[in-house]
C-alpha cells in the first residue's frame, strides 16, 4: 500500500490505512476503547494521554502501520483544534467576563427576585439555560452552586428540588446546544448546519430540560433529601464590586453570538442562493467565529466596563481565562485524533456496510454508539467526537436538517448514565455532600433522562422535517 502523507490524509480521510477485515477492526476499536478506560479510571492517566495511547493501540490491532496510525492520530488533532479551538477559547473569555463582572450573578438575583415559591426549580433551569449557553460544564457548576446552596437553604427547599433543574439546564447545553466543544466538533466531523443544528438543537433541550430538571427534581427530592453542605457555600464573586452590569444588557450580550448564527440559519432557509448578497453577508456575520469573537469584543464594554473594570483589569480577565481551558483543548483535540484514527482504519465505512442492511433508524444507531463511548469513557465530549467520526460515512446523503439531527442524535448520546469514570459525577457528588448511591439515584438518572428524551426527539423531529 503506499505511503500516506499527512495531507493526503487530510484530503482523503475516508482511505482506510489497514486492510483488515471486519472482526479485526472490531477488536480493535474495543481494543482500544478498553485501554483509554483503564489508563483514565484504573491508573488514573489524564484523558490526553489516553487518548493518545488508546488511538496508537487501536491502530497496531487493526494491523496499520505504527507511522501511519500516528499520521492519522496528528491529523484528526490538528483538524479538531482548528476547527474548534479558537471557538472554545472565546466561548472562555465570554464565560469569564460573564462570572467576573457579576453579570452572571445579576441574572440568577433578578430572576429569583421575581420567582414564587413554587416557580423556584423553573427558575433554576432557566437561569442555568442562559449562563449555560456560553460557558463550560464545569465552569457552570462552579457559578450556580452557590446560588443553588443559598436558595435551598434560605427557602427551606430540598437540595435536589433546586439542584437537579439547575443541572439539568446545564447540561442539556453541554450536550446539545453549540458552541460547546462537544456538539461543535461532532458538526465539524458530520459537517453539519451549525444555524439548523442550533435551531433544532434548542427544539429538543427545552423538553429534555423540563423532564429532566423541575419535573424528575419531584422524585430525587423524595430518593435522596439532604440538606446543603454548610462548608460548600462559598462568597459570590459580585460580592467585592461596587457596582455590576444590568439584567437587560447581560441577557442580551449572552444571547449575542446565539441570535447571529440562527440568523444566518434563517436567511439560508428563506433566500437559498450562496450567490446572494444578502446571503454571503449572513454567511460571515452568523459563522461560530465572528458570533463569538463579536461577542466577546461587546462583554468587554457591556460586561467589563459596567462592572467598573479598567482596561487592565479586562486584559487580565481575558488572560485568566485562557489557562483554565488548556486541559479541555487537549482532550478534545486528543478526542479527535482518535475520531480520525478511528476513520482511517475504516471502521466508519465498516460501520456503513454494516448497518445498511440493518432495520435500524440511523439515528438511532448514532445515538447507541455514543451510548457506548459514554459509558465506557465517561466523557461526554470524547463520545460526541468518537461517535460523530464513526457515524460521518452515513450522513453523507442525508439531508440538512437530518445531518443536523444526526449531530443532536449523538450528543444525546453522549449524556447517557453519567456514573464513576465522568469528571462531573464526582463534581457534583462532593458539591451536594452525597454519597456514590445518592449521586447515582439523582444526577446519574437524570443525564439518562436527558438522553432519552433527547433521542425521543430527534426521532420524532426526523419524520416531520
């Protein structure tokens, strides 16, 4: 066979760089995914090198060429962190600016100031929809616990009846919504309508919200009522500001970038000719990197000087919230290099023959390999970037709303039975004062019912559009 060179692989990422037959790559993809599960939970590796391990592992089992597997491994990390990280770095600084000026603070304080009693889990779950929108997972726990902690102990509520919405909300934007790490990568490898997978994806998460969080919150606030943990109530980081920016203005440059690609979303759907000059203009306004670059440049004024930041203190806002998501770059770039590992040893395009005689919805199918990687890996973002190389082949004669649906099949996946090996069970484990049966009881149950309400409709979405 001859030599492949990175740019041919780049070119052509659907040449297979082994010949091995189906049984073959299919323990090596096991092979694979069970050494990047061991080294994360049993020798407790970071997810990078994993992930670099477990991709070179999977390449000499399916009988590639050690040179060529590392070709493929650097190509699908280049690729990813071109696509994505530029994005998952301004979706940072916005986060930051957003936590920093007390802008995040400003919105959870007007609407509790506004919410009954009996309205409070809603609030959460939309208070945790919008801060969610622009920042990570993690970062998003750390801004709401307080609040969830003050609420639940001030309004004598149960913990879960406030924790669970607020979670839930946060979660479905991780799993479903761009620009998060995840979804993006998974449209960059389906290629995929970032404006319609936005657009459908906000159709499937206000459900999978409300199932997920003020309505299952009933249930884990009878399995698991504890109180909240005095020694986790930390100081809210508006506390030391003079002032801080306005409700209004906050909503509004949070939900900037989110309104710019949808935007763009609907002129493609209403004019339909790239040639257009209206279109090409909604074209470059609407892309993820000048939604968000032009967001960010707006929070450092909306956000930044009407909390009373100088120019300093903004540059060191900006600064400060770049370190934090180095991490997060690597694995998701590691994710992809064993997304296009994955794809160059063929194992996509033997997922297709596979499956094209199956009687299986693709979607479904999509939202099932996802469920593995989850479960097997424990993270959200690199079973999104695993599931969505291997299921690329299959959307390559669908339509634009079904590849995005395709997209939102696997992040639905990608959220199934959060449990021991995921980063955010132990988070929310040790925030809440639970123990491993507790967490399983509540935060575990409620990401499966994200999961399956979130398969549910993009299934039932894919018979009407």
């Amino acid at each position: 066979m001859p030599h492949l060179s990175v740019e041919m692989l780049a070119a052509d990422a659907t040449t297979p760089i082994t010949t091995a037959g189906h049984a073959q790559l299919g323990i090596a993809v096991l092979a694979g995914i069970a050494v990047i599960v061991l080294l994360i939970t049993k020798f407790k590796l970071h997810a990078f090198l994993s992930l670099i391990i477990g991709s070179l592992v999977l390449g000499a089992v399916a009988g590639a060429p050690l040179d060529k597997a590392i070709a493929s491994f650097s190509t699908g990390l280049g690729t990813t962190v071109a696509g994505t990280g530029v994005l998952i770095a301004l979706g940072a600084v916005l986060g930051k600016l957003l936590a920093d000026s007390g802008g995040a603070d400003q919105i959870v304080d007007t609407i509790l100031a506004k919410a009954g009693r009996r309205a409070m889990p809603w609030a959460m779950v939309l208070i945790a929809g919008i801060i969610g929108l622009p920042i990570f997972f993690e970062v998003g726990i750390v801004l709401l616990i307080p609040v969830v902690l003050l609420v639940a102990k001030r309004g004598n509520f149960s913990l879960m009846r406030i924790g669970i919405p607020a979670l839930a909300g946060l979660s479905v934007m991780h799993g479903l919504i761009p620009p998060h790490p995840g979804p993006l990568a998974a449209i960059d490898a389906v290629k995929a309508n970032l404006g319609v997978t936005l657009a459908l994806g906000v159709v499937i998460a206000i459900p999978a919200a409300i199932i997920a969080g003020p309505l299952f919150s009933r249930y884990a606030a009878r399995w698991v009522d504890i109180a909240p943990p005095e020694k986790m109530i930390p100081q809210r980081t508006s506390d030391d500001l003079e002032k801080r920016p306005g409700f209004g203005i906050t909503v509004a440059t949070v939900l900037l970038p989110v309104v710019m690609m949808l935007a763009k979303a609907l002129v493609d759907v209403v004019v339909d000719n790239p040639a257009h000059t209206v279109q090409r203009i909604f074209d470059v306004v609407g892309s993820p990197l000048i939604a968000l670059l032009t967001a960010v440049v707006v929070a450092m004024f909306t956000l930044g000087r009407a909390a009373g930041f100088t120019r300093g203190r903004i540059a060191s806002t900006v600064e400060s919230s770049l370190g934090p998501i180095a991490g997060v770059l690597l694995i998701v770039g590691a994710g992809g290099g064993f997304k296009q590992t994955l794809v160059d040893s063929g194992v996509g395009q033997m997922i297709l023959e596979i499956s094209k005689d199956w009687n299986i919805s693709t979607l479904l199918l999509a939202w099932l390999i996802a469920v593995t990687i989850r479960l097997a890996t424990g993270s959200a973002t690199v079973a999104t970037i695993s599931a969505a190389g291997l299921v690329a082949p299959l959307a390559a004669d669908m339509s634009t709303t079904h590849s995005a649906l395709l997209v939102l099949a696997v992040g639905a996946g990608s959220l199934f039975f959060s449990h021991v090996n995921d980063a955010g069970f132990w988070m929310v484990k040790e925030y809440f004062g639970m123990d491993v049966g507790q967490t399983l009881k509540t935060w575990s149950v409620m990401e499966t019912l994200i999961s399956v309400v979130g398969i549910v409709g993009v299934l039932l979405l894919s018979l009407v559009v």
